[in-house]
C-alpha cells in the first residue's frame, strides 16, 4: 500500500497542506517496503482542473490512500472512481502522521 501525505513543505516533517491540489510536496511512504518518498506537486500552480490532474497523478504513482486537510469535490470524485481512500486531517506533521498509519497498518 501506497500513503501519500499532503504536506506545506518538502520535508516529512512539515505540516499537513490544508489543499491537496495546491500543496508543496507529498511525502508517500510504501508500507510493504518501508519506503519513504518525497515528491514535489509540480501541477499546483495550474489554473483549472489541477485537482484532477493531482489525484489522477497520485493513481498514476500507485498511491492508495491519501491523507491532506480537504480534497476538493472533482478530486474526490476521480479517487472515489478508482476506489482510492482519502482521509481529512486538519493538523500534524507528515512523519507524525505517517508514523501512525504504519502502526496502524502494521496491527
């Protein structure tokens, strides 16, 4: 399983982004291979559509569930589509974040 976590920055330990589509970088985290992984959002300053092409990017890398504080309704409908879990949170930091999805996972 693929988790990508929006994030502010380009770190693991930035903050979560509040805007998928808009954000700074995704920090995606392999759980089978423990793999850590620190993409840049290089569609985040489109104009239209960006929502769409981010999540169709993020299907496109494997991902298979992501983490942000909204996404937005066409996003949402692309990832829905794709059976594509997504999960809101309104603070944290990636790695904080990420930490707790691998236990989870590992459980």
């Amino acid at each position: 399983m693929k988790i990508a976590v929006a994030c502010e920055g380009s770190l693991p330990e930035d903050s979560i982004s509040m805007v998928m589509a808009r954000c700074a970088s995704f920090q995606i985290l392999d759980t089978e291979s423990g793999n850590l992984e620190s993409k840049p959002n290089l569609l985040k300053d489109g104009e239209h559509g960006t929502g769409v092409k981010v999540a169709q990017w993020l299907l496109e890398e494997g991902v298979t569930l992501v983490v942000s504080g909204k996404v937005g309704p066409q996003a949402q409908k692309v990832f829905d589509e794709a059976g594509m879990k997504t999960l809101a949170l309104k603070d944290g930091r990636a790695s904080d974040i990420l930490s707790k999805l691998r236990k989870d996972f590992d459980s």
